[in-house]
C-alpha cells in the first residue's frame, strides 16, 4: 500500500505538470509555444500519460473515477480505494503548483495581458459561454469517462504484463478522446485532473483571478466521472465478460 500511494501521487503530479504546462505554454505572454492550438495540447497530454505509466508502471490509476471502476470489478480492494483519491488530489494539487513554478514569470507577464478566464482554464476545464449547459455538460463528461475508462479496462485485458502496449495503447486513447469528444467540456475525466489544479489555482497568488466555476467544478468534472466509471464497471463485466 505505502508504495502504491507514493506511486498515485508521484504520477498524478507528473500527469499535471505536463498537462498544466502544455496550457501554460499555449496561453501566456512569454511562452515560445504560446498559441500552438489545441492539438499540441491534447498530444502533449497524451505522451505525457504514457510517460507515467512507463515511470510508475501499469497499474497506476492516476484518477479517482479509475479507482472506483478498479474497486468495483475488485483490481483494487475497497479498503484502497479512500487513499487512493486522497494520493491523487494531493498529486494534482501538488503538480499544478509545480507547473505555476516553472512559469511563474509568464504568470506575472501575462497578468495584464491575456484573459483572466483563459488563465484560470490553464488548470480546470470549463465550457465555452456558447456550451455552457449544466445537464448537458454533466452526460458529455460522463460518457467520455465511460469511453475512456472502458477502452483502458480493454487495452489493459489484452496487454496482459507489457506496460510498453499499455502505456502506448492509453495514450492512443487519450489522444483520440480528446480530439474527438473533448471539444465541450475539455475532458476531465478525472477529478484529480480537474479539481486538484482548481483548488491550487484558488490558493495560488495568481493576480487579476476571475471566479473559480465552482458550481460547474463540483457537478461536472467532480460527479460526472464516478458515473461514467460506474457504467463502464458494469459494461465491461458484464457485456463485455472481460475478467480481471
């Protein structure tokens, strides 16, 4: 178990700074990558979870919702399943804080320059004005998590011990969730991904903050996930017949 935490937050931080400093990089004044796109953002994200589960192995979750969807089908016992999103929040917590460090003079170049919103979704995920639609958000982020956490159940079944199919084989789907179904609500899928930076975004001495979205954080990307973990839990069991 102790290992199994420090490799929960260890790779949950390390997934953060990547993901955080690739928006980092796309949206402030001073980046040499500044306004490289959404493509560039959602590939970075992708090497980068494939670079955790080549450090911290294949059994990593890396997200509460995957640890709800392991405990349900019993690759992890319940008694686990508390200090595994304890491990995960404090990982994203902890790696957003790092990403802020590493581009803390873009933060303060940036400060009068670049939309307060557009700072803020550096570390959350929020829809557009124009998509902005609670019920319809909260099914977007649960089918996505759905998809998501079936596909790697289903990689993880015919990958068997090799981390190098695994690890390739979610960043795969990493990169094609998010092109395809990540355009409304940003794909969190994962609430150390998303509430973990949001509450170091709240505590960071950021300047000219806008208001967190709290009301969106704790429905969507905060509720929504375990939803789509349970459905994918019961589907791949159940439909599917894969056994763990």
């Amino acid at each position: 178990m102790p290992y199994n935490l420090i490799a929960e937050f260890g790779a949950t931080a390390l997934m953060i700074v990547f993901g955080v400093g690739v928006h980092c990089d796309e949206v402030l004044k001073g980046s040499k990558y500044r306004g490289s796109g959404h493509m560039f953002a959602i590939t970075t994200w992708s090497f980068g979870i494939t670079v955790c589960l080549f450090i911290f192995g294949g059994a990593v979750c890396m997200n509460p919702a995957m640890a709800l969807c392991q405990a349900i089908i019993g690759l992890i016992p319940w008694s686990s399943f508390v200090p595994y999103v304890i491990a995960e929040m404090l990982g994203g917590i902890c790696g957003a804080v790092i990403a802020w460090l590493l581009y803390a003079d873009d933060f303060k170049a940036s400060a009068d320059s670049v939309d307060p919103v557009a700072v803020r979704n550096i570390f959350s995920t929020n829809p557009t004005n124009e998509s902005y639609d609670l019920p319809r958000n909260f099914f977007v982020e649960a089918f996505d998590t759905f998809v998501f956490l079936t596909g790697i159940l289903c990689i993880a079944s015919r990958a068997g011990d090799n981390v190098l199919i695994l690890a390739i084989g979610v960043g795969l789907l990493v990169w094609a969730v998010g092109m395809g179904l990540g355009g409304v609500t940003g794909f969190a899928m994962n609430q150390a991904r998303d509430l973990g930076p949001r509450i170091a975004y709240q505590l960071l001495p950021i300047a000219n903050k806008t208001d967190n979205n709290w009301k969106y954080g704790l429905l969507v990307p905060g509720i929504a996930p375990f939803l789509g973990a349970v459905v994918s839990a019961l589907f791949v069991t159940n439909v599917l017949g894969i056994v763990f």
